[in-house]
C-alpha cells in the first residue's frame, strides 16, 4: 500500500485546487480595469473618513490652529459646500461620497486628481464657523 493515497486527501486537495483557480480567475470575470476601479471606491471612503475626522480634530482646537495631513486618493474631485464635504468621480464607474462635518469647508488648491497618489492636505481653522483646506499634490 505505499504510494497510494487516501480518497479523503484526494477531495481535500481537488477542493483547495479548486478554490485557487477560483480566487485567481474571479477578477478576470470582470476583467482588471473594472475590479481596479471598483477598489478605488474603497479607498475613496478612507479618504473621505480621514479628511473628515481631521477636520473635525481642527475645529474642535483654537482658531488659527493648522495640521497637515497625508491621504492616499483616487483619481477624482473635492468639492465642499457649506458643513458638507464631497469626493466624487466621473469615470466608467461613477461615485459620489459625501459626510457632514460640524464646521464650514474651504477648499483651495488641487481639487482634482488625475491619478492615484498621496496628496497632502493643510487643514487651517479659520474662526468658530470655518475651516480652510488646501489640498496639494
């Protein structure tokens, strides 16, 4: 009996083979380009949620109060009006995140980006009602 083995290992192992090939050809359905785009929407509520919590980490300090910020961002657009804050997108797929922040936005600078990458964000509070954002590229 040496050399053979057991049908239990056998399932075992077409099941694992199985779920390789899956996991491998999954994003292939959908091909990389669209799979890519869809993780950018992830990474578009991180940045989203990390401006936001800063912001609100400004506000609550003493007028004039200034921190930088890093943000890993997708390609798209920062718009504010009034408390609300908004980072949307118009490409093959479309999305628009927005939150409400207890104080005023100003944003200046680079408010669209081209390609993924690291931007900078200089968060200044202004007075009790309004907070300035420069984003930098």
């Amino acid at each position: 009996m040496r050399g053979q083995i057991s049908l239990e290992f056998s399932l075992l192992f077409l099941g694992v083979l199985l779920a390789v090939i899956i996991a491998v050809g999954y994003p292939g359905m959908f091909g990389l380009k669209k799979t890519t785009e869809i993780s950018s929407m992830s990474l578009a509520h991180a940045a989203v949620s990390k401006m936001k919590q800063n912001i609100e980490l400004v506000a609550a300090a003493d007028e004039g109060t200034t921190k930088i910020v890093y943000i890993k961002c997708p390609p798209g657009t920062w718009e504010s009006n009034g408390n609300i804050l908004y980072f949307y997108r118009n490409g093959s797929i479309k999305f628009n995140i927005t939150t409400e922040c207890s104080i005023n936005i100003n944003i200046n600078g680079n408010k669209t980006i081209s390609n993924a990458r690291i931007i900078n964000a200089i968060i200044k509070k202004v007075n009790n009602t309004h907070v300035n954002v420069t984003i930098n590229l």
